[in-house]
C-alpha cells in the first residue's frame, strides 16, 4: 500500500496569549493520500483555512507534527526545503487578492521560477509559461495583460496556472471557488478534476460547500470548533453521518427539488452536549471502513 504524500499529527495552532489561547486548530490528525482529494469542511471560522496554512507553513504550528513525502517538514535540509516549496503549493480563496495588480500574469507565473532559479532561457521559459496558461483554459495572448483585466473565474485560473508551475504534488485549495459565481464554481471545480487526472496530483481542498466538496472528494474531514469531528470516505459520510454535528451541516445543504426542499427538517447542533469531563477519552474512534469519529466510549457504544 503507498504511504501517504501528507500526514498531520497532533497539529495546534493557537493564537493570542499563552494562558488563554485561541485554538484555532485543536490537536488534529489525518492524512492525504497520493492523488486522492481530501475534502476538510466545517463553517466560517472553525480552522480550516488555519489548517492549510499552518501544514505550508504560512503559519509556524505551536505543536504536533506535518509530514510531508515521508519527510518532517520542521527538520528539512535547505535543499528539502526547496523541494517542499515546489512539491506543496496553494490556491487562494480570494482570487482579486491573491494576484499582484501591478505584474502582468506572465510576470506572476514567471515570479516562482526567478526564485529558485528555474528556466533561465527566455525562450524556454515563455514557451512553460504558455503552456500553464493553456493548461487552465487560458492562451498565450492572456501573458500581458493585469490581473484587473479579468473576471474573477480567470483570475482564479491564473492562481490555479500559478500552483501548477512546479508540478507539485500536493495541492491544498482554501476555498478556491466561494469567491466566483455558482456559474462558474462548477467549470472551475471541472477543471481541477481534469488537473487531477492527468498529472496525478492530491488535494486538500477546503470548503464550506458540502454539495461541491461530495462531488470532488474521495474522502471527507468535518471539522468544528479547531477539532476533525468525522472522518470517513464521501459516500459513507453523506449517506451513514454519525456525529450530530455533521448531520446538522448536512440538513443544511439546499435540495434542487423544491418540494424536496420544502419538507427538509433542519437539525441543529447543540455543542453543549458534548461537553466532556477530564477523566473521559475523547479521541477520533474507528467506526469501520475508515470511518473515524470524534466522541467517548459512552458515545461509540451508543451511535456503534
């Protein structure tokens, strides 16, 4: 069986001060398999973008561990660093912010490889260049413009063409698509899946869209309040959800049939009872078929 091109272990990030922290990821365990996409969903605010910052490094993690192609990312050589830096890329929510407007997009693509010294050659470099582009849907004549002169699904294929320029492995997506129309969302969203097959890369890719997040998923992670509460692979999720948690995310998901929609029942999570006392073991329990849940002994004989 391959390892996996990701695993996180334990992973905190905390925020403000020592003695009274924001922890905005809560000692969280899971990992990314190579060429599979991982789905990590939760509401606004929960530490899913957190998450994806700290395992790249954005963000310095307060404890735990990240490994990356079976190495630990806080023990790199400079040249495994390096490395990592192309291996493991990102593609930002905000597609208007997370593009230069002073560079053309030729100047953005071209930005990665002046830092690590790649395609020197003028002629080799426009050529990779195009190529990107091509790669998103875009074309050659797209090179010179800014990023102002583009619609917001373009823009976020530029920063899609931007991820690719390494031909990384991993790619962890926050949010890729909640900035564009729904118009767009699932031509975007398409197109990744093509990326995927073609090159054989994996994603972590975040969002709070679960319809989106099934389509493009092989397995699910919903997170909550800095904690992975289920764990499992899509179809089992969102047909067999377990945790009260997720099956409140789930109720929320609009249905396209208007009748449908109409008798749907809400169902609300009440955080307050799962209000744990120290002496329980509250740890993500296996529930079979790589089926993993957040909850104690009481309640894995319960929800079993």
């Amino acid at each position: 069986m391959a390892a996996p091109i990701l695993e996180v272990k334990n992973l905190k990030k905390y925020f403000g001060a020592k003695n009274n922290p924001l922890k905005a990821v809560n000692d969280i365990t899971f990992h990314v398999m190579p060429g599979e996409t991982l789905g990590l969903v939760g509401e606004s605010g929960c530490g899913k973008s957190t998450t994806g910052r700290t395992i790249i490094k954005l963000y310095e993690k307060t404890g735990g561990e990240v490994i990356f192609n079976g190495k630990h990312t806080d023990q790199l050589s400079t040249k495994e660093q390096k490395k990592f830096n192309q291996e493991l890329q990102m593609i930002f929510q905000d597609p208007y912010a997370s593009l230069n407007p002073r560079m053309t997009v030729f100047e953005i693509l071209a930005e990665g490889y002046d830092i690590h010294g790649m395609y020197k050659d003028k002629k080799e470099r426009r050529i990779k260049i195009y190529e990107l582009l091509e790669s998103v849907g875009l074309n050659r004549e797209h090179a010179n413009r800014y990023p102002h002169e583009f619609s917001g699904g373009q823009r976020q294929r530029i920063g899609i063409a931007r991820a690719l320029s390494f031909d990384p492995k991993l790619i962890i997506a926050d949010e890729p698509i909640s900035a564009l129309d729904v118009s767009i969302q699932a031509q975007v969203v398409n197109m990744m899946r093509e990326i995927q097959e073609e090159r054989g890369l994996a994603y972590l890719f975040i969002a709070h869209d679960l319809s989106m997040v099934k389509y493009i998923s092989d397995r699910i992670a919903v997170m909550y309040m800095g904690q992975l509460l289920e764990v499992g692979k899509a179809s089992d999720l969102y047909n067999n959800p377990i945790h009260p948690y997720t099956k409140s995310l789930l109720s929320a998901v609009p249905q396209p049939d208007p009748r449908t929609e109409k008798k749907r029942k809400r169902i609300d999570y009440d955080a307050s009872q799962h209000d744990y006392s120290e002496d329980e073991e509250v740890t993500l329990r296996d529930f079979g078929n790589g089926h993993y849940v957040f909850c104690s002994k009481k309640e894995f004989d319960n929800w079993s």
